[in-house]
C-alpha cells in the first residue's frame, strides 16, 4: 500500500471514529508520545504548534473550523475558569500550553506562577488545565505525572464523561490521549483562523491608508 492510500482509508476511519467519545481508553493517540516529567515554561507559537501536528489532525481541525462570522457573534468561553473572554482582542485569549485549548489571560499567567510540585507517587498536585488544586484524577500512562481536576472534566466534558473517566482504571489524560478534547482544541484553531483574518484586514486598511495619504501628499503639493 503506498502513503496516500493509508492517509485516505485513515482519514475515512477517523471520520466515523470521531463523531462520539464511546471509550474512556481512547484511540487518538496519533500525537507523538514524549515522556513528560514537567511543565513546560512557555507556549510555543501558533504557527510552530500548527507545524508540529500530523497532518490527520490539523485537516480534522480544518474540517471542523468554526466560520469567522460565527466566532465573531459568539460567546467564548476560558476552558478553565469559564468566564466570558474578550476573544476579539488580540492577546486576550492564549492556547493552553499543553492541552492547546483556550485560555484566558488570567488562567495562563497562573498556569505559570509558582511551583509545580509532585506527590510521593510522582503526580502533580495540581490540575494540569486550570492548575488549581482540588479532587484530581490521576493519569495511568506509564511515566505521565498528569493529574486533572474533576471540576474541569466536568465543565468541559459533561457529567457522564467524567463519571466514565472516574470509572476508569487506566484513564489516559487529556495529553497523552487529546482525541478526548478534540473540540475544545478545533475552536482553538478556529480562533487562531479569526484573528488571522484580523490581522489580514488591518493590514489591508493600513494599506489603503497609506495610497490615501500619498494620493493626498501629490494633491497638496500641485495646489
Ligand atoms: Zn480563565
Ligand atoms: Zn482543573
Ligand atoms: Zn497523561
């Protein structure tokens, strides 16, 4: 079988495979595994993450954008501490350093504010998505010191996803298995797409602005 024939009969599987999370043991794990022992101390760019994704993931997330018009009307919410973000002001709203979902200005600046510190079976003792402490969940990847607080499985996943997780005796976390959070992570890409088209269009208006006062500069100097 040559290469484009396994991305095509993939890309078919992952489409039925994706329209409901039956399994807390999910099967997304086409992201490279990395043995994690820390956080990390910064967020890479955009442009970088975008780069590091297989293709099947970034073309999932194409397939699943969010239009810009919607993103425009929409309320956007921080995935964890839920309130209302100033999504259409850029730098307000950040991707969340290792899980890649929207994060508000806030919750980032804490995410990296003080010491990350582990208990004696080598977890974090904070949420790895707000940070915050609380009933955690633990990760059961081998080398994964993840733990994840039940309040932002809650928010983010539902009820019924999080008694699943609960009920699970060898949950993989949101890092190590981000199929669980593909669409927390796709309206990120959304959001990236809308302040992209921003960022085009107040270039465009600079443009403009500049043959206007040139236009003007020549009529000035013939009077
Ligand atoms: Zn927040
Ligand atoms: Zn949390
Ligand atoms: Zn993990």
């Amino acid at each position: 079988m040559d290469e484009s024939t396994s991305i095509t009969l993939n890309d078919t599987a992952m489409v039925v495979d994706l329209t409901k999370i039956d399994d807390c043991i999910d099967d997304f794990s086409y992201e490279p595994k990395k043995e994690k022992q820390e956080v990390p101390m910064y967020i890479i760019s955009d442009e970088e993450w975008l780069r590091s994704l297989p293709e099947k993931e970034r073309s999932w997330y194409r397939s699943n954008v969010t239009t810009i018009e919607e993103i425009e009307t929409r309320t956007i919410v921080c995935t964890a501490c839920f309130k209302q973000t100033n999504h259409k002001k850029l730098g307000e709203v950040s991707r969340h350093p290792t899980l890649n979902v929207p994060l508000c200005k806030n919750c980032k600046n804490f995410y990296f504010d003080g010491a990350w510190t582990k208990d004696e079976e080598g977890s974090f003792e904070f949420c790895g998505w707000c940070a915050q402490g609380g009933e955690l969940l633990l990760c059961a990847e081998k080398n994964c010191p993840n733990s994840f607080s039940s309040r932002c499985i809650k928010r983010n996943l539902g009820r019924s996803s999080l008694s699943q997780i609960e009920n699970c005796d060898d949950w993989k976390c949101f890092e190590c298995k981000p199929k669980q959070i593909r669409e927390q992570r796709a309206l990120y890409y959304s959001l990236h797409k809308y302040w992209q088209s921003i960022i085009t269009k107040e270039e465009e208006r600079k443009g403009r602005g500049q043959q206007l006062r040139l236009k003007g500069g020549r009529k000035k100097s013939e009077s």
